[in-house]
C-alpha cells in the first residue's frame, strides 16, 4: 500500500509541475498573442492543480490502513477525489461551452473575433503533445496500481488535450483562413466541450454509485455466486450483499450447511469460501460470512 501511494504521488506531481509550466505559457501566449481562446485554455490548465492537489492528498488518506473510526479502511476517500476530479472536469467543459457560445452570438450580431497570434498556435501545438504523453504515461501508472483517483487525472490530462487540440483548430482557422473564418475558434471550443463532459459523466458516475453503496456488477456477482456455488458442503446461500470500498470489494452472505456438520467444520468451510474468494479478487476483499444450519 506504501508503495502505491507513494507511486501516485509521483505521477501526480509530475502532472503538476507539467501543469504549472504550461499554465503560465498559455496564460502568456494568450496575452502576447492577443488569444481569447489561448487564454481560456490557460484557464483549463489551471483547474489541473486542483486535481493534482486533490489526488495528491487523498492518495496519502485512501492509503492509510483500517482504524477504529474507519473500520473497512480509507478506500473511499479516493473514490471522493475521483467524484470531486469528474465535478471539476464537467465545470470546465460547461464553462468552455457558455464562452463558445458567446463568441457564436457575437459574432453573429456582427461584432468581429480578433485574429491571435502564432505565439499562441504553437503554445497549443507543444500543449497537445505534452499533455498527451502526460496523459498515456499516467494511465499506464494509473492503471498498474489500480487507483481510480489517479486514472481520472490522466483522463484529466487528456481533456486539457483536447481543449488545446480545439483552440489549435480555431487559432489556425482564424490565423490562415481569413476574418470570415475566426468563428472556428469558439466553435472548435464547443466540440471539445463534449468530450470534456462525456469523460466528466464516465468518471463521475461509479464513483456516484461506489458512494451511494451501490451492488457489484452483475457480472462479478455471478463470479461470487459460482464460487459459493463450487462447494460441495454448501446447501444453498441467500443475504448476499456486495459493495465497492475504494479500490477493493466488500461481500456479506449467508450460507447454508448440514446441521450435522460440526461448528468447527461450518467455520473451515466459510474460511474455504473466503480464500476462494480473496484469491479471486485480492487479499484486501472484505468478506463477512454468515453460517447457518439447513
């Protein structure tokens, strides 16, 4: 545990300092360049501190073993974070939506967009390339120590890729193709404004559910059952209840035995039952086992 929350740390403050260069390059570009869209995505950038800070100190809470207060351990605190990443991520993108939209109805009225800068076309081009490595190299980690919190920062990263892949498109409609043409600027940002919020809604929603003491999926239910199902001395079971904590699951259930078999016997087959199942799903799982005679 010691070494993944010190593996997330790591990741999470290389996004950081990622973040903070690219923050005051866009922020500069935007000005110099005279790029409204520039400086909108600077302002992008900077909702990724929050992120990073926020994965940062759930991480080292989550990582914490069980106490008295908190018996099933800190799990959902990064389940916390990851929900808090996905609020973040769905501001930005109806933020980016309304100021998009603002710029069609002005433009519309007649008012003109003005033309940016290159300072601000290659401060977008260097920001999709870093914050696309920056995205892949923190799901890969994300992924192999299992965080949730940290795989919703990558996909932070990803958003704020494609936010600088919209304005890149704008700024080079506005820059080459001429004053008719700037109305690509807020439209581009409306685009990316969707794919923001689809991955706000993806992030979002297990971690909803996961707090909202949500079942397992149905199909990691069925693997519960069979391997309940799979022992010779259980007569049936009932009362199964699943949940997710964090990054590990939680099972209760009911089994049913021979009231000839010994209580010692009853207590070596629910101890039979919870190995198969820890094998299954990891050392972590809490399993509570309710032996009861037929």
């Amino acid at each position: 545990m010691e070494k993944r929350g010190k593996e997330a740390k790591r990741i999470t403050m290389v996004g950081f300092f990622v973040n903070l260069i690219l923050t005051m390059a866009k922020i500069a570009a935007g000005i110099i360049g005279k790029s409204s869209a520039m400086l909108a995505d600077g302002v992008h950038s900077l909702s990724d501190f929050a992120t990073d800070i926020v994965v940062i100190a759930f991480i080292n809470v989550s990582g914490k073993d069980s106490d008295d207060s908190h018996k099933y351990g800190h799990g959902k605190f990064e389940t916390f974070a990851t929900l808090i990443i996905s609020l973040v991520l769905a501001g930005v993108g109806v933020g980016i939506f309304i100021n998009g939209t603002e710029k069609i109805l002005s433009f519309v009225r007649g008012e003109a967009i003005s033309q940016p800068g290159m300072i601000a076309l290659w401060a977008a081009l260097v920001s999709i390339v870093s914050k696309e490595v920056l995205f892949r190299y923190t799901i890969i980690v994300g992924k192999k120590i299992n965080s949730p919190a940290v795989i919703a920062n990558g996909w932070h990263h990803r958003s704020d890729a494609f936010s600088s892949l919209g304005t890149a498109l704008g700024i080079s409609g506005a820059i080459f193709l001429g004053e008719s043409w700037r109305i690509l600027d807020p439209i581009a940002g409306i685009v990316v404004s969707f794919f923001i919020l689809k991955v706000a809604f993806d992030l979002g929603m297990p971690s909803i559910k996961e707090l909202l003491e949500a079942s397992l999926p149905k199909e990691v239910i069925g693997e519960i059952e069979a391997i309940i199902n799979s022992h010779p001395e259980i007569i049936r079971f009932h009362h199964l209840k699943t949940r997710k904590v964090g990054t590990v699951y939680a099972i209760d259930v009911h089994i049913k035995l021979s009231k000839e078999i010994s209580f010692v016997k009853s207590h070596d087959i629910a101890t039979e039952i919870e190995h198969s199942i820890k094998d299954k799903y990891g050392e972590g799982t809490h399993i509570n086992i309710h032996t009861e005679p037929v």
